[in-house]
C-alpha cells in the first residue's frame, strides 16, 4: 500500500466513523465563545485559538491512531509495513490537525470587526499550527500502540496537555503563546517551536513503530 493511499484510507476512515466529532465540536464551541466579543488587537487574539488547537490536536492524533479495531489494523499494517503504517497515522493525524489550525486561523478574520491583514493571519496560522503539531506529537505518544489501554491514554493526554500551559515560555506551546502576548520575540520564537514540535511528532513516530513491531 502507498503511503498515500494508507492517508487518504486512515483520514476518510476517521470520517466515515465520525469520531472527529467531539474534538471538532469542542474546538468550534470554544472558538464561539472566544470570539463572540472583541478578542483583543492581533495577533494576541490568536492566544486563545492557538492555547486550544494544543489539546484538541491531542484528541484528533488518539482518535486517528485508534481509529481501526485490531483485526483492521493488522491487516494495514500487513499490506503496508509497520514503518509505513506508522507514518501514515502521523500524517494523517497532521491532516487533521492543520485543517483545525486552518479553522482557528479564519475564525477571528470571520467575526471579528478588526481589519487582519494578510501578515497578520499568516503569523496566527503558524503559531496555530506549531500548537496543532505540538499535540499531533503527544497525542501519538499517548495512543495505541505506545498506550494500549483508553484508561491509560486518557490519563497520559491529560496530564502532559495539562502540564504544557504552567512552564511558562517554554517552547513549543508557552513560547508561542508567550510570542504571541509580547512576552518573547516572535520570529524565533515561533522557528524554534515549530522545529521542537515536528521532533515531537518524529519521535512520537519512532516509538509507535518501534514499541509496535516489537508488540506484533
């Protein structure tokens, strides 16, 4: 199986069970109340879309990654190779991730009566989607086949999104909500996030396949 071809699969199988649901609606309902008032001159009134993409990409990332049932997932990762599998699930996950990034981009320019130029919404989706990343990495770390057990995952999820927001401007999450907020300079801020963030989801990648196909 191709690697895109096993995306397209992994992403349209999250669809057709709808399992996107409770992450997608929790982030369009918090973006609702976010924005139903004046958020504030740009690009701090990203602070919030961005603080809120971190644990609902976390979400999105275990939906995907547990998106088949055993019997499924055997099968894909017989056709396709438990390398291949795993980046596929990262990918796939990401696809998720950045379309809610997207959403949370639009979402200000669309009820917010502030003018946002363009330079403006390109620094709100990046930094919206250095959060996204950054929860496609832990939610992999938290999900099958790192995780076997829901319990466990849950447990996991909660406390390393939790954990993000208290340490303050320490990349990826803190630096970018700290840039955004005119606590630390922007452009690097930004760089050096978007740089760990990926390594998240690599790493998260690498233990998935390794732990996986040690599993079976």
């Amino acid at each position: 199986m191709r690697l895109l071809a096993l995306v397209r699969y992994l992403v349209a199988d999250v669809a057709r069970g709808q399992r996107f649901l409770p992450p997608v609606l929790l982030l369009l309902a918090v973006l609702a109340m976010l924005y139903a008032g004046d958020a504030g001159e740009a690009p701090q009134s990203y602070i919030g879309s961005s603080a809120l993409l971190y644990p609902v990409s976390v979400w999105l990332a275990v939906v995907v990654a547990g998106t088949e049932d055993p019997v499924r997932h055997a099968v894909t990762t017989t056709a396709a190779g438990w390398a291949r599998t795993r980046v596929g699930v990262a990918l796939a996950a990401l696809v998720w991730a950045c379309g809610a990034a997207v959403v949370g981009t639009l979402a200000p320019v669309l009820t917010q009566p502030r003018p946002y130029p363009p330079p403006v919404v390109l620094t709100g989706l990046a930094a919206n989607l250095v959060c996204a990343v950054a929860g496609v990495g832990v939610g992999l770390l938290c999900a099958r086949p790192v995780l076997v057990r829901a319990g466990w995952t849950a447990v996991a999820a909660l406390a390393l999104t939790v954990a993000a927001y208290p340490l303050g401007v320490t990349p990826p999450v803190g630096a970018v909500l700290g840039a955004l907020g005119g606590r630390v300079e922007l452009g690097p801020a930004l760089g050096w996030s978007a740089v760990i963030a990926s390594g998240l989801v690599v790493a998260a990648t690498l233990a998935a396949w390794v732990i996986g196909s040690r599993r079976g």
